[in-house]
C-alpha cells in the first residue's frame, strides 16, 4: 500500500544553463543494493524507499566542473493509523 507522497527537490545555485541532477540513496541495511535516480525531483511514498538520501548537481561553467553534494536526510515511511482503525503509510522527512 502506497502512502502520501513525498518529493525531495535538488536546487544548486549555478549560472550554468546545463545541469546534471542526481538523487543517491544510501542504504540502511548492508543486503541492500544503493540505488540511484537521475533527475531534480525524487517521490518517495512506499515502506521499502525509507533510506538516507543525498542530492548531487554537477555543471561546467566556463570550462570548470562545478559539484555540489546536499546534506543527507532520512526518509521513514511509516503506518499512520487513520480514523476507523484503517492503517495507512506516511512519510516522515528528518534531515541530518
């Protein structure tokens, strides 16, 4: 079952038109592959995506390549029970 969503979104300061976004997520458990997303937005809303994730921009600007890396920040989804006894997951963000 889904929960509500979450979006995480990557902004770099750069006067480059052209920028290379990428969501890393680090795994909790060693079993656990670390997977990656391309792209300035990331949604997250399922129990297995709760995980560290960090935001990395890459650019050229005059020639030079810029990277900027954000702070880590811990997703937990989690069950909220709902009005009637249903349950129902949720996101928790927690920024580290």
């Amino acid at each position: 079952m889904d929960g509500q969503p979450v979006v995480l979104h990557c902004i770099a300061s750069t006067s480059s038109l052209t920028v290379n976004w990428s969501w890393y997520m680090i795994p909790l458990y060693r079993y656990e592959n670390g997977l990656m997303y391309t792209g300035r937005d990331v949604v997250i809303s399922r129990l297995e995506d709760s995980k560290l994730y960090h935001c990395m921009a890459q650019s050229l600007v005059m020639g030079i390549n810029q990277t900027a890396t954000s702070s880590l920040f811990l997703i937990q989804v989690v069950t909220m029970p709902k009005t009637g006894g249903d349950v129902e997951p949720g996101a928790r963000l927690c920024g580290k």
